[in-house]
C-alpha cells in the first residue's frame, strides 16, 4: 500500500520537474533565438539611421527604394546609394541583397526608358546597371534593343535632313 500513497505524489513531483524543465527550455530558446537574430543583424554591418555615413547612404537608399528612384534622377537613385555604400564597406550584405532584388525592377526602369525615347538617359541607366553586372543577359539584351533604337533615330534623323535639303534646292 506504501507504493501506491507514494505513486501519486512521485507523479505529482515528476510533473513540476518536467513542467519546470519545459519552462527552462522555453525560456533558453527565447534567449536564444534572440541572441541568434540579433547576432544576424549585427553580421550584415551598419543599418539605416546608425548614424554613420553607411546608415546614411543605406537610409537614403531606402527612401529611393520606396519612391521607386530605382536607377533615376542622377546622384539620387538605389543603385548609386548602394554602390556609394559598398565603396566604404564593400562586404555590407544589406547593400549587395537590395542591389540584387532590385535589379529587374531596375531593367523594367530602363527598358521603358528606352520605349519613352530618351536614349540618352536609357544608356546612363544601363551603363548604371552594368556596374553593378556587366555579363547579365538582360542587359545585353537591353543594349541591342538601345542600339537598335539609335539607328531608328539616326535614320529618322537622316531622312529629314534629306527632305530639308530636297525642299531647299527646290526653293532655290
């Protein structure tokens, strides 16, 4: 009879030692996680608005970046930020992340660009892109259609200097 007086509150002591050992468990993986995700952040270098010059840049890229200023105005744009954040820290993985996710929004940039006909500012934006990956096909891709397009223009432009000199020797 001793054993089943005492089974009851050896279960009762099992279970506030398990139930204090899942509490230990629980409350370790917190610090843990924390620790860990904390840590994480601290690998990728310097964030927006730290105050030195890389969360500068990296806080102006941002704003860039929610404007959709993806390769344009000059001097004010995602690409030239991040490239000006990994000229003073050039292993930033906030900096490298964000200049890969926005790469194909930045070729949708140029490609309507050159569709708007500003050919000029078309070939900033790619030669923007190119720094950031010169061998991508899509920019290759990009500067046939860039190239194709300056001989459109060069034609347009030749045939209406051919009608202007027409219509001067014939005034003449």
């Amino acid at each position: 009879m001793s054993s089943s007086v005492s089974s009851p509150a050896n279960r009762r002591g099992l279970l506030f030692v398990v139930l204090g050992a899942l509490l230990l468990l629980l409350i370790g993986g917190g610090f843990w996680y924390a620790h860990g995700h904390m840590a994480g952040h601290a690998a990728e270098g310097h964030t927006a608005n730290d105050g030195s010059e890389v969360g500068v840049m990296l806080d102006l890229a941002d704003k860039a970046y929610q404007e959709r200023r993806l390769v344009a105005p000059v001097g004010s744009n995602v690409y030239e930020f991040y490239f000006s954040v990994l000229q003073l820290d050039p292993n930033n993985a906030v900096a490298q992340r964000r200049l890969r996710d926005a790469f194909k929004p930045a070729c949708d940039v140029v490609e309507s660009t050159i569709n708007s006909g500003d050919l000029d500012e078309a070939q900033r934006e790619l030669s923007l892109l190119r720094q950031y990956d010169s061998h991508n096909y899509k920019l290759a891709l990009l500067g046939s259609v860039l190239d194709a397009q300056r001989v459109i223009e060069r034609r347009r432009h030749e045939a209406e200097a051919a009608r202007i000199q027409a219509q001067q020797a014939g005034g003449n």
